[in-house]
C-alpha cells in the first residue's frame, strides 16, 4: 500500500522525546532494577550533552488492580529538572527505577504501558515528540490484549507521527533460571517499530549505550512508519523531489540526509513508499 510520512524540519534542531519506562516489579527483579540505575548515566548522558528536550516516566508491569494498573512511580522527570540540577534528577531515576518486587507475578508490561498513556499521557506526551517505550522483564508480557492491538492502542495516542518506537530488554533464550520465559510478545512489538531488542543478561553499561544511542538518531533523523518495499522510497523537501543527499537506515527505517543536504528549518520533508505487508502474530 502507498504510503505518505510527513514530518517538518525542527526550528531548534534539538529533537523532543518523551521516554516511558516500563520495569518489571515482579520477585526476581530486584539485580536488574539495580543494573539499570547503576548505569542510567550511560543512557542519559549523552541526552544531556546535546541538550534533548526530554520528558521521561516509570511504570510497572503489575496491571493487578486499577490503581496499580499504568500508575506513575514517582513524578515525572524532564531535562529541566536536569539542568536545575543534574545530580538530584539522577538520583530521583535511580530512587523510582528501583520499584520492588512485590508486584504481580503476571507480567502485562504492554497492557500497563497502554494504560500509563491512557491515564497520564496528559502530564507525559507532548503532541510534537516521538514517544519511546523502554520494557524491562525477565519473563513473557501476559496481557490479555494481542500485540497488534496494543500496538495500535499506543500509536493512537500519536497521531499519524512515525514517532513511536518500543525497546525491549528481556530474555531472549533460556539460560536456566528456572522461572523465566522468553519475552517474544515485546520483541515482537519492538520488531514492528524499529525498536531494539536486548537480552537482559547482557551487560546493562552496553545495553543502555546503544539504546541511548538509537534515540538519539531517531530525533536527529526522519523515520518510516512502516518498512518500506526496497527501491520504492521517494524524499521530497517542500514539494521537490530529491535525488541525492540522502540515505535511507532500514534497520532503525531512517531516512538519514548528508551534511550538506540537511532540510533547512521548518521546510516539510515528505517520504513516498510502498509498504511491506506486516506479518501480523498473536
């Protein structure tokens, strides 16, 4: 199917993201929780550095009862509050991303993320930044929902923005703890966004690097909302098709412009693609 994604060229060139971490309370978390906050400052650093315009929340993937369902752990932690004073504002992540492990043992991270958007997307998205969902979880998502419909409940809340990506850190293969399950519900969603899948027993340093990383490209280049057919693509600025300048990452499915050919400030760059056929899986 033909398919047309708008975007315009930022004033500041400094992207906006609005990051949704989802972290498993269930009763064998607590090494990863640690993990994770321990090595936060390789995630964020490099947001800091280039002056990201960032909105980031927790939430558990304990969906037992409706106030614990989606719920905020903590408040809502923004790059104001890291510029008023950075130590504070990592020491509040590394405080809310450790959060237990006395929640249900029937993990529903997509259904709790869907959820936290439905109930506190009023205070967390912003209409103009790209939404990132990082999942965190040693065993299955149990949600009772499928992916796709899940998929489709979280896109909703952007719009048409080809702006939504899910990275996932879970079990990827058994390696005999005896109570994990491999976690093929969020890999699958992180596939159909360009997201990237981490195994959780790889050293968190380097799992926090990369998807920091990933980001950061996303916002300083202009994503496909779907994976386009090879040869199809077509780049316009304002109206005018563009032969050169431009090279198109379809692993993260950017379009990515070289330094001379970068769009000028608020002219509208157009992508024209046909797009593959989704495998669609329960």
């Amino acid at each position: 199917s033909a398919i047309v994604d708008r975007h315009t060229q930022n004033t500041e060139q400094v992207g906006k993201v609005d990051i949704l971490w989802v972290m498993d309370n269930s009763g064998s978390m607590g090494n990863e929780q640690d993990a994770l906050a321990r090595n936060f400052d390789a995630f964020i650093n490099g947001f800091l550095a280039k002056g990201i315009d960032f909105r980031m929340a927790i939430t558990t993937t304990d969906a037992s009862s409706r106030s614990r369902d989606g719920r905020l752990i903590g408040r809502v932690l923004t790059s104001a509050d890291a510029l008023a004073n950075e130590v504070a504002f990592k020491n509040d992540f590394k405080t809310y991303i450790r959060v237990g492990t006395g929640g249900s043992g029937i993990e529903k991270g997509l259904h709790s993320s869907l959820t936290f958007l439905a109930v506190n997307g009023g205070i967390f998205l912003r209409p103009d930044a790209k939404l990132v969902i990082v999942y965190v979880s040693d065993e299955e998502d149990q949600s009772p929902e499928s992916v796709n419909a899940l998929l489709a409940g979280i896109k909703g809340f952007k719009g048409t923005v080809a702006g939504v990506r899910a990275y996932s850190i879970v079990t990827t293969e058994l390696i005999g703890n005896q109570w994990e399950t491999i976690g093929n519900r969020y890999m699958n969603l992180s596939n159909q966004t360009a997201g990237v899948v981490s195994s959780i027993h790889e050293d968190f340093f380097q799992i926090l690097t990369n998807i920091g990383d990933r980001i950061l490209d996303l916002l300083e280049n202009f994503a496909t909302s779907k994976d386009p057919i090879s040869g199809s693509l077509d780049v316009s600025i304002n109206g005018v098709v563009q032969n050169q300048g431009w090279s198109f990452d379809a692993a993260d499915r950017l379009v990515k412009f070289e330094s001379n050919y970068v769009p000028a400030p608020g002219t509208q760059i157009e992508i024209n693609y046909q797009a593959c056929q989704q495998g669609v899986s329960p």
